[in-house]
C-alpha cells in the first residue's frame, strides 16, 4: 500500500523525468478536469504532502492522490506501460518521457496558488523539509480515539498508513486500542518519523531492519504467528473511525500494553 514514503520517492522520480521540461502532452482522464490542458508550460517540480502528489506546472498544480491503488510510472516514448492503459487517469509527457498515473483515486487540476484546498488539512509532514515534531505529538496527544486511529488521521500527521501504525504501536509497546490521550506521543511520533525517513531512501520498506522476504515487518501481516520478540501468537482485529474506513490491526498480546 502507498504510505509517505513510496509517495515521497514517486514525487521524487517524477520531478527527475520532467522538472525544468516543458510539457508536450497533458492528458487528465477524468471528468472535471479532463478538459485542463497544459501542453507548453514548464514543469516546476513534483513534489509529495503526506500521501497527496503535486505536479507544478506554469500558474497550475496537478493533485493526486495514489489510495490504495494508484501509481505513477515513468516511461520512454516507445517503451511498453506496465498497467493496462484503461485505467490511465493521468499522462504528462515532455520530449522524453511520458508520467502516467494509474488508478488514481483522486486527480485534479487547480491554480498553484489555491493548493491548500487540496492539502492545507494536512497536519505535519515527517518528510517536509519544515517537519515540526512537537506539533504532530501535540495533536496526536489530544486525540481521545485509540491511537491506531489517531495515528493514521491525516490532519494530524500526513504520511502514517496501516503498516506504519501497526509497526510503531508494536515497538513502542502500545496496544492498538489505547486512547492516544494515555500514550507518549513525543517518543511514538518521533520512532514514526525515523522510520519514515529510513524507508524513504530504500526498497523494499523494513521496520525490523532485515530486508528480507517475509523479515520486513513485526507484526503487520503475522496474525497468529509467534512475535519476534517474546513467541506469543501475533492477533488481528480491526479498527477505523467509521465502519467503512476499517484497516487490519495487529498486536502481540504480550508486548504491547
Ligand atoms: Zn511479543
């Protein structure tokens, strides 16, 4: 699943292939902004916000947002797309190389100026360069809901997603269902935003330190398996804010408190 960090690397590939080009083909496959056409203006940068991505071009900005399927790929003019070009929502090529977004869940083109519209909800960002801690740990800290629902509310840190709470729950000894008002959110969203930073630079993502298939995670995808650390059985149950956003939460009943 897409969390800060494969947003943050698409943001980065994506502004390698076409910022300082000017572009040559803009194709935005869906209603609302099917009609934008920003053929001749110049590619600024490409730039992620939590799991929001941003292409500035001329006076405009391209948002969109990746969910649980969406993609970006940057391809040759001759090369072979690797995803069926059906579910293409977004293509912006230059004289090189074509940026195609695929089953994007989000996409939309609005002026550069009026960004905020689209990201101002967002609380910090552990991979901006204006990254403010005490702030993240300040409204994770007056959030009343279990903290594994905290955690991945947007607006109060942008980046987190199941497989980041999950994991940072596990190391810091947390139970998944723990108010966030009851937990040190100074050392929780500091472990977070580390983790973050490393994964940011490497693939594939680990939070154990080992690379290796199947050796990536503590507890995410390890229901019923022996913990890591202490052998107890790993459980899975799940939480949300409302019954329609429910994700799969796991936990050592031992280690976590
Ligand atoms: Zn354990």
């Amino acid at each position: 699943m897409p969390e800060g960090d494969t947003v943050y690397r698409a943001a980065r590939s994506l502004s390698e292939a076409l910022a300082g080009s000017v572009v040559t083909r803009f194709d935005i496959r869906v209603p609302g902004s099917a009609t934008a056409d920003l053929r001749g203006e110049t590619v600024h940068e490409v730039v992620s916000r939590g799991k929001h991505l941003l292409h500035r071009i001329g006076e405009h900005t391209l948002h969109s947002h990746l969910k649980m399927e969406g993609e970006w790929h940057v391809y040759g003019r001759a090369e072979k797309w690797r995803k069926p070009a059906f579910t293409a929502r977004a293509i912006v090529g230059n004289d090189v190389w074509d940026a195609v977004g695929f089953e994007l869940a989000s996409v939309e083109v609005l002026p550069t100026r009026e960004e905020d519209r689209v990201v101002g909800h967002l609380g910090p960002d552990p991979l901006a360069e204006d990254w403010d801690p005490a702030v993240a740990a300040r409204l994770l800290a007056a959030d009343p809901r279990p903290v594994h629902v905290a955690l991945l509310d947007q607006r109060t840190v942008a980046g987190f997603g199941n497989e980041y709470a999950n994991e940072v729950l596990f190391v810091r000894g947390i139970l998944p269902t723990r108010p966030a008002t009851e937990v040190d959110t100074v050392a929780l969203i500091d472990l977070g935003a580390r983790m973050l930073r490393t994964n940011r630079d490497r693939t594939p993502r680990t939070f154990t330190g080992d690379a290796r298939p199947g050796r990536t995670t503590w507890v995410y995808g390890r229901a019923r398996r022996p913990c890591r650390r202490c052998g107890a059985a790993i459980r899975e149950g799940s939480l949300g804010a409302r019954a329609t956003a429910e994700r799969n939460v796991f936990w050592c009943p031992n280690c976590q408190r």
